[in-house]
C-alpha cells in the first residue's frame, strides 16, 4: 500500500468505525436498563426470586436434626459445632449446642449435602450484616433437646412430618451425593 | 512416544546417573542425579526425538526424609511427555537452575525456592516471590509452625464459638 | 455595557460624581458573578447529572434517580458532599503551587463566558477579537493543568500534567487553523460578527458552506475534544494509566474545581462550534418584540450548544482512549496537514465565489440527512439483531 | 546537536491501582512515557491454598479450589476432581461429564467476556465493560439456579458433578446463547474492529511462538502466537471429542503475529466456539447419574499424578500426591497467569505505559491465580 493510500484508508477505517461504534450505542438509548434497583424499587423481595437451589445462610430444623454430626465432619472450616451426648439414663441422644459461625461460613453447601433428613439447609436468606462477629453465630439449641431418631415407617407426628417432609424435598433437588436420585428433567 | 519409551531413551543416553525409573501409573517418572539434572535437561531439549520445548511444570514435594523436586516436561513439537525428578537432601537442599533451559522454569523456582526452600545454584534472581521478604520460614515444608503474629498482626482468629463440652474434636 | 454604566451613573445610585472606573469595576464583577452562578456553574453540575444519565443509558443502567426528581438533584448533593471533604495538601507537595493550580484552571473555564454570545444582544463583551480571545484564554488550562501535576510531587500527576501540557499545546494549532476558514468567508473575529454572516436555515451555516469548513468543523470539534481532555483523548486523567492524572493528589472542593471545569469546558466547546458553524443564535425573524426575539435566539443557541455537549458523552461513551504517540500522530500528521489544506481549499473557494455557493449548501445538507438516514438504518440494525427481552432473572 | 539529558524514573505501579486486575504490583523504571522494564511483584494475594490442601482433606479442599481462579471457577473444580479421579480411577457418568462442560463452558463465555470488558476498560473505554458485565450477570444468573453460587461455584464433586440440571434450565440456557450470538456481533461493532482500539492494541508485546513455549504460556495467549494447541482437542478429556469446534489461533491480522490484538481477537473467538460446544451439549446430553459413587470418606492410593484442564487462562496443571491417608500429600496448581506473568518483564522493555496497562490485560492475568 502506498502512503498517500494508506494514510486515506486510516482516516476512512476511522470515521466508518467510529460510524459503527456510535450507531451501536446510539442503539442502547432505546433498550430497557437492566439493572436492579435493589432493594427498594422492586415488585418482590430478591430472596423470593433466588433459586432454589441459592446458598445463603444456613438454617437447621433443629426437629428432624439426628445428632449424626455429618455436617460437622463435613465441614472443611469448622465452623460448626455441635455437642450431642449420650443421656446415661434414658439412652437418649441429647443435643446441648449446634452453634454455626455464619461470619467464618463459606457457603459450600458440603453440610447440607451430608445430612441425612436436610434438617441443615441453606436459605435464601443472604442479608447478614451486623456489628459484631459475635452476633453473627447462630446458635440453634437455646435448651438441650433430643435428637430426632428416624422411624421404620413414615412419620406420624404432626408436629415433625411437615418439616421432615420438606427436609426430604429438599435433599431430593439438593441430588444427593451418590447420584442416585433420578434426573430432574427429561434429556432431549 | 510414550512416556517410558522416552525416559528409557534418556536412561540410554546418561546410564547411571539415572538414578531410578518408577513405571508407577499412571505417571511413571525418571530420578535423574541431582548434579545432571542440567545436562539431563538440555539433552531432553535439544534432542531431535524428544525436542522437550516446554517445561510445563516444576513442583517441589517436601517428604519428610527428603526433598523432591518434579520436572513435568513437555514437547509441543511431538505432543508427548515425560517427569523427571530429582531427591535432595532435607537440610540444604540445593540443586543447579533449569533457568538456561526453559524460561519458564524462572519463576517456578523462585516459588519453590520460597515455599520448600529449595535453592537453585545459578539462578538469576533468586529472591522470595510470594511470601514477604522478611518471612521466616518455609511453609510448604512439613515442619512448618506458622508464627503467632506478623509485625504485629496476629495471624490467627479465634473461633468465637465455645463449645460446652471438652471433649477435642 | 457602556450605556449601562452610564445609566447606574446618572441614577446616582452611587452617590454623587463616583469614579467612573470603579463604577465600571463593581458592574463588570457583579454582571460576571451573576453570569458565573448564574450559568456557568449550575451547567457544570447539571452536566455532570446529564453525563451520568446518559452514561448509564447506554451501558444498560440506571442511572442516578435518587436525589429528587429523577435524580435531578444529584449533582447538588455531589457538590454539597465534596465541598464539605478535608481539603488535603500532602506534605510532600509544594503547597503554594498546589493550591493555587485550581484557580488558575476555573479562570481559563470563566474567562471565555466574556464573550459567549447568547443572542444578538445578550453577551458581555463583544470583543473585536472574540474567538481569539477565546482560544487564548481557554489554553490558559494548560498552565494550571501542568502546576497541579507538578506541585502534587506524584510521578502519575507529573506525567499526567506533562501529557496534558503537551497535548493541549498541540492542538491548538489545528484548532486555530481550524477557525481560520470561517474568518476567511467573514472577515471578522468578532462572535457577533461570524454569527451574522451566516443565516438561520442549515444551508446557510459554514457547516454547510463549502467541504472545507464541514471538515474543519469537524477537526475543531475533535480539536476542542482534546483540550478539554475529553475522552478519546483524556489521556491526562487516563484513570486506567495515571489513576486520576493530575488530579491525583486532590481532594475536596480543590477537586471539585477541576472537575467542574472540566465539564464546564464542555459548553465552551459547544458554543465555539456553535458560533462558528452552525449559525449561533440565528433564528428567522417571527417577531419585532427585542425581547421574545432574544429569548427564541438564546434557546436556538443554547439547543445547539446542548448538542454538541451531548455528542461529546456519546462520543465518550463510546471510543476508548489513545495513546500518547498516537494523540501525537492524530494531531501532527493527521489534523495539522488537513487543515492546511482546509484553509487553502476555502481560500480558493472565496475567491472563486466571494458571495459563497447557494446550491453547495443545499447539497451538502442534503448529504447530511443522507448520512444521518444511513446512521438510523443502522441503529435499527442492532436494534433488531438485539434481543433484549431475554431477561433471565425474573426480577426484572 | 547535543543529546538531550533524561533522567530515569522508577514508579510504583501497584498494588492499588485501577488497572491492576486484583492486586498486582510492578515496579516500572520509565523513561518519560517509555518503560525500560517494568519489574512484576506479586504475593499480595497468596492464601496458601496448597497448604490448606493438606488440612483439610480431599472432599473438603474442592470449596477451595474456587478462589483460586474466582473467575472461571468451574475448572478448577474440574481439574481438583479430575486429578483425583485419575489417581482413584474413577469413571464419571457421561450425564456427570456434560454438567461439566456445560458448566465450564458458560464459565469460559464469562471469563472471556471479563476479560475482554477489562481489556476495553483498561483502554478507556467504559461502556463495552458494562456490556459484558451485564451479559456475565445473565451467564451468573443460569449457573446460579444450576449450583447455588454465582462466584465461588463448588459446582463439581469428585466423580461427578453435585447437582443435576435443574427443569427447564436447558431451555433458558439454548434461549440465552440465541441472545449471546448477536450480542458478540456488537460488541465487535463497538468495540473490537473500532480503528482506535486496533492501533492500541496492534503491534503490542508481540511474543514469538519459540518464546511462548520457551516461557510455558498457555490458552489463548498460546495460540495468539499462531500455535494451534488446546487441550480439550490435543489431550482429549471428559466428552470434548464428542463436540465439533475449531480451535481459534492467532494470525497476526492487525499487526505482526503474537501482538495484543491477536490474544484478544483469540478470545473473542474463543467465545463464539464455547458457544457452539454449548448448543452441541445442551442438545446431545444423555440420561442418567450425575455423580459417581464414591465412598464418602474419599482415600486415593498412595501415588501421584498430573491433569492439564483448558481453563479461561488455559492449560492448568494440577499435580496431586497422595500418600494413602485421606487428606492429600502434596497438591501444585501450575496456573496460566503466573507463566504469563513471568512473560511481562521481558515484553515491557520500550513499551508506553499506557500499554503496560493493556499487556496485562491481554495477557488476562488474575492475580489470585499467580499467587493461589
């Protein structure tokens, strides 16, 4: 290419992209903004519209919780703590702490994989602001409480066979570790 | 060529300063004599048959007798590739530079240098690369102890949780 | 303003027999203070509001909406916040320098409204000289540009006060030969004066007069871009390179100075062009009121002012940054030879038709809406292949 | 005529700085606006991720694996289980090994795009990076409702992957890449074949292929140099042979071969297959398991080996010996940005500072990834 023919075609590639460039965002003056105007300006709280599958700050059903401490071995972190003991007399399993430290939690989502009834879980809860690391455990046992034992038949109970219901929905589109749960949509 | 073929090669080329050929799955590996390791590596490079162009990764393993550092090589030209390694002593492990070799090996050798203490005879900058200067210390070695505090930083955060029984987990 | 004095004089509102020049003097820093507050400062917040809107619309955003209506307020409370930060002067810095730089950079902003010519009868000072003028005081920039850079004691503000100094420097010089074709068809500096040679319908602008001045308007409009260090060429404030350039190291209403110069300039420019190219305040006589006549004139003028000002943050939006060699380039090898060759192409044409061509206006607008035509085909185009409705989060 | 006496400057580039992609630092010896050499300082991220390795156990190390490279997280998830899978020899179900690169792949779309956008910002141009940030969100938003996470994914198991596609994700995924195609063709409009951006880019820390090889640089920053190797074709792993893609090589088409323009062009081609590869797994995705059974308390035999993954910054190389136990001996992550980062010294020598600014970024170096 020659000068003079090359310094016409730099002007001109110039001024044709430029051209382009500008149609492109002139474009974008009539599109929709995308952006949230969290958290006042929207129809619904954003916690209702995560997915379900969303992992925000752990919760646990204290009801349906088997003492099993599979969450708490399966925490790369440690920031569970769980102290389950043996009543002597009644031969009853007896929780007296299930503490969670939601300031130190990475929300992997390994523990509530590990649980057998999905009595620990995440929500979509994810607004945990506070002053103090202190008040970010969560402690779930305010009084110790009995360990859930799983029955031989489906659970009668009123008071637990909802939860332990939705404990079980929740491991089954959680797709339990073992990949035995059938796939949730059909393939193409 | 495959992995052992090659190594056998350069088992061919240096006799007894090949040390060792592990024919472990799934990565079977040469234990090259730590004062070869250079030779060793130009022939693997320049070598018309193995033109290993690429280091692709250099790793130190600290095993508590001993101090290993693993040479992942590569060829581009003929898409094949081979792992030497060399043992070094624990105390004072120290072995010649690949830096003349693969450029590439500059950096990773500072890093293992930093991590495992390994010091590389002959290399152009040897210096701490992702520790600070002034840490004491090489944390990938077994033995490690993390200090309590950096220039005053502590580097620890108790657990603010307490647990009511004594029991260790 | 003459006879304004004379007037103030004559009421005897200063008592009796007072200093002429003094009288003149309290005039002149009342009527500036009123056109600074007035005007110059209120665009300059509004236009940092209007940047950020349009910004955001072309980036798929919002946008500021929270400060009164639309967020309307917005640049009040950015004023307010800044004004009430820590002036900080690092102890490095040489602190007479560094504080007096800002000044110097909101007088080279406040000099030019002087001779801005709202209307055929509202401007300050019709200077003989006026585009002149206005270029000379509008590179005055630069002094205070290169004293921030160098008072910080920052390498980044250093070497954004020296690419600064280097660059408006530069292009000055295709700016200047840029004005030069208009001076040529008018044969006059005065604002008043170029407005007048041109009428109020687009083929009567210089825009439109001949391909030289459609070309030179263009350089100048680029021209001005980069000395207002103006994306692509705020190389200076660079903020992926320099951080924030020369305005590094300040803070507070020091700051604020410098920004609100900065996107004050933008009305200059527009009204640089405005005067020059495209008609100014020139509006088809409908009325004999002086008055509605003034007020249809200035919001001709400030219509086309505002503009310009627009496609300046479109084009920010848009175009990325150049380099400094390249800034360099553009303007040496690229703007320079152009307008040489501009200023000689419309020295012919005036000498071929003194009177200018009729029928050449008219073509080249017709040229315009062609392009213009084209340029809409093409935002439809993206407009169409985009499909903007796939939201996949039910939120919004 | 007399030379003109110049003084040298050393500026401190980093480790705040807007450019700096995370937090780098460089020491820059300048002359005026022409660097001498700018001298790459690094570990201001260093998490010791290898040594938190063998604390933590080889289930609960894959968290982890995340922030290394918070950007396209997916493969190094992918190559933590992939590595232990090899030393375990475990088989993953096919309908496992789709999730992956169905996953991955809309990882590598969205890196790539944070890539390019932090390029064009770097080079001041503001808008296109809110462009692909809004097309990230989409892209987080779909792996979002497939894994929970729009960052630190924790997506893949070893064997396998943790969570089936959930119903009707197929669908939203095939109705975003119809979106995606034509929005690639305008982000090119605005910004990749715009003259500015060109001549910023062209002619820029050209590396020559002997050079990229001899300094282990991999991905796209490899195949800029003209060098057509990628992993998923030359070392085939999980189901990529399954797919028809091209692999995108540089050709020095803007300005000499292996220049800035070339690794950024290779991205955004990058792109264009990634989605291709898409629309082929979302079509032909098998029934059945997703994750393999592995027993819960995981121990690989004593033993070592190594995995290269094609991630966003290319080939990764994971080296995992184990010892027997259940927590791993020893794992190394041999990342694309620390060889491209090795690469920056030797490249600056009589460059501008601006374009420091835009070698990083088109060397798509992520600071975490250098200093794990």
């Amino acid at each position: 290419m020659s000068a003079v023919s090359e310094y016409a075609h730099n002007i001109k590639d110039t001024v044709s992209t430029i051209f382009e460039g500008m149609a492109v965002t002139a474009s974008h003056f009539m599109r929709k903004p995308y952006t949230v105007q969290y958290p006042d300006r929207m129809p619904v709280r954003v916690q209702d519209t995560l997915p379900f599958r969303y992992r925000g700050i752990l919760e646990v059903d204290l009801e349906i919780c088997t003492g099993c401490l599979a969450c708490e071995r399966a925490c790369p972190i440690d920031c569970i703590v769980i102290v389950a003991d043996k009543d002597q007399q009644t031969r009853q399993l007896l929780l007296s702490q299930f503490d969670i430290d939601i300031a130190k939690c990475m929300y992997c989502g390994l523990c509530s994989e590990a649980c057998p009834t999905g009595s620990i879980h995440h929500t979509t809860e994810f607004e945990g602001a506070d002053y103090s690391l202190e008040s970010l455990i969560r402690r779930f046992v305010k009084d110790p409480v009995i360990a859930y034992k799983a029955k031989k038949g489906p659970e009668t109970d009123p008071r637990i066979a909802p939860i332990l219901s939705r404990g079980m929905a929740y491991l089954d589109q959680w797709a339990q570790p073992g990949g035995e749960k059938p796939a949730g949509e059909e393939p193409a | 060529m495959e992995a052992l073929q090659i190594l056998e090669r350069v088992k061919n080329r240096f006799g007894d300063r090949v040390l060792e050929i592990s024919e472990k799955k799934p990565d079977p590996f040469a234990v090259i004599d730590p004062n070869a390791i250079v030779e060793v590596g130009r022939f693997m490079n320049e070598d018309p048959e193995l033109a290993m162009d690429c280091l692709s990764n250099e790793s130190g393993v600290d095993y508590k007798d001993r101090v290993e550092v693993v040479y992942h090589l590569f060829s581009y030209q003929h898409r094949h590739g081979a792992v030497l390694k060399v043992k070094l002593p624990r105390d004072n492990p120290s072995v010649a530079t690949l830096e003349g070799v693969w450029k590439s090996a500059n950096w990773m050798e500072r890093e293992i240098f930093d991590l495992l203490g390994v010091n590389f005879e002959g290399h152009s900058d040897m210096r701490r690369i992702l520790m600070p200067e002034d840490w004491i210390g090489h944390p990938l070695r077994k033995d490690f102890v993390e200090p309590p505090e950096y220039h005053g930083i502590s580097t620890v955060r108790e657990s603010p949780i307490v647990r009511l029984d004594t029991k260790k987990k | 303003m003459q006879t304004l004095i004379q007037n103030l004089i004559a009421s005897g509102a200063f008592g009796k027999n007072p200093p002429r020049d003094l009288v003149a003097a309290i005039v002149v820093f009342v009527m500036s203070l009123v056109v600074f507050l007035a005007i110059a400062l209120p665009f300059a917040g509004i236009v940092t509001w209007v940047e950020r809107r349009v910004w955001a619309r072309i980036q798929s955003r919002v946008g500021p909406n929270r400060v009164g209506p639309q967020g309307f307020l917005q640049w009040l409370a950015d004023g307010v916040k800044i004004v009430c930060k820590e002036d900080i002067v690092p102890d490095e810095a040489d602190a007479r320098l560094f504080k007096l730089a800002p000044f110097l950079v909101m007088l080279a902003f406040t000099l030019p409204w002087a001779v801005m010519p709202f209307s055929s009868s509202l401007i300050l000072a019709d200077l003989n000289v006026g585009i002149l003028y206005m270029t000379a005081v509008t590179a005055l920039t630069v002094v205070g540009v290169l004293m921030a850079g160098w008072a910080s004691n920052n390498k980044w503000s250093l070497i954004g006060g020296v690419r600064s100094a280097a660059q408006i420097v530069s292009y000055e010089i295709p700016a200047g030969l840029s004005i030069f074709p208009v001076v040529l068809m008018t044969g006059t500096l005065s604002m008043q004066g170029i407005i007048r040679g041109q009428g109020w319908a687009p083929q009567h602008w210089f825009l439109f007069a001949n391909p030289f001045t459609f070309v030179a308007a263009n350089i100048l409009y680029m021209s001005s871009l980069a000395e207002a260090n103006r994306t692509p060429f705020d190389l200076p404030e660079a903020e992926s390179e320099l951080v924030a350039g020369f305005a590094t190291e300040y803070s507070g209403w020091r700051y604020a100075c410098f920004s609100m110069a900065e996107w004050g300039n933008l009305f200059i420019i527009g009204a640089i062009i405005t005067t020059l190219f495209l008609g100014g305040w020139q509006f088809p006589h409908v009325t004999n009121n002086v008055v509605a006549m003034n007020v249809l004139e200035l919001i001709t003028f400030s219509v086309k002012v505002l503009f310009l000002v627009f496609l300046s943050m479109w084009i920010r939006a848009t175009l990325p940054r150049v380099r400094i060699d390249q800034l360099m380039t553009a303007c040496w090898k690229y703007f320079v030879p152009i307008s040489f060759v501009n200023m000689i192409g419309t020295a012919v044409w005036v000498a071929i038709w003194p009177d200018g061509n009729v029928a050449m206006g008219y073509i080249m607008f017709a040229g315009a809406i062609a392009l213009g035509a084209i340029f809409i085909q093409r935002v439809i185009y993206y407009l169409r292949r985009s499909q903007m409705e796939v939201y996949l989060n039910p939120t919004i | 005529m007399s030379t003109l006496r110049t003084e040298e400057m050393t500026l401190n580039m980093g480790p705040q700085h807007p450019s700096t992609h995370g937090v780098l630092r460089f020491v820059v010896r300048a002359d005026g606006e022409v660097m001498r050499e700018a001298i790459p300082d690094v570990g201001y991220l260093h998490r010791s991720i290898e040594k938190i390795a063998e604390k933590v156990g080889y289930r609960g190390f894959m968290p982890y694996t995340d922030r290394v490279d918070y950007v396209c997280a997916m493969f190094t998830n992918q190559g933590w289980g992939m590595v232990c899978e090899k030393l375990a020899g475990i088989e993953v179900p096919k309908r496992g090994e789709y999730c992956r690169v169905i996953a991955a792949e809309f990882n590598r779309i969205a890196s790539h795009l944070l890539s390019v956008g932090a390029m064009a910002m770097d080079i001041g141009a503001m808008t296109p990076f809110a462009h692909v940030i809004r097309e990230r969100e989409m892209i987080n938003d779909l792996i979002e409702e497939l894994c929970g996470a729009r960052l630190t994914f924790n997506y893949m198991r070893i064997g396998g992957v943790a969570w089936d596609l959930p119903p009707g994700w197929r669908e939203k995924a095939l109705k975003y890449l119809d979106h995606f195609d034509p929005i690639l063709e305008e982000y090119n409009a605005l910004i990749s074949w715009n003259k500015i951006y060109i001549e910023r880019l062209a002619n820029v820390g050209v590396i020559t292929p002997a050079d990229a090889i001899n300094y282990n640089l991999v991905g796209p920053n490899l195949r800029a140099c003209g060098i057509k190797w990628d992993i998923r074709k030359d070392i085939p792993y999980s189901v990529y042979p399954e797919f028809e893609f091209e692999v995108p090589v540089g050709n020095g088409q803007w300005g000499k071969l292996g220049d800035s323009m070339d690794r950024y062009v290779v991205r955004i081609r990058e792109m264009a297959e990634s989605s291709k590869i898409l629309r082929q797994a979302l079509e032909k995705i098998p029934p059945g398991a997703v994750l393999a059974k592995v027993v819960r308390n995981f121990k690989p035999p004593a033993g070592e080996c190594q995995i290269r993954v094609e991630s966003g910054r290319g080939d990764m190389g994971w080296y995992l010996v184990s010892d027997g136990t259940g927590y791993p001996w020893r794992v190394h992550v041999r990342t694309g940005s620390f060889a491209a980062m090795g690469i920056i010294q030797k490249l600056s020598a009589g460059l501008m500072i601006a374009d420091l600014v835009t070698l990083i970024a088109s060397l798509d170096v992520i600071a975490p990834e250098i200093d794990r």
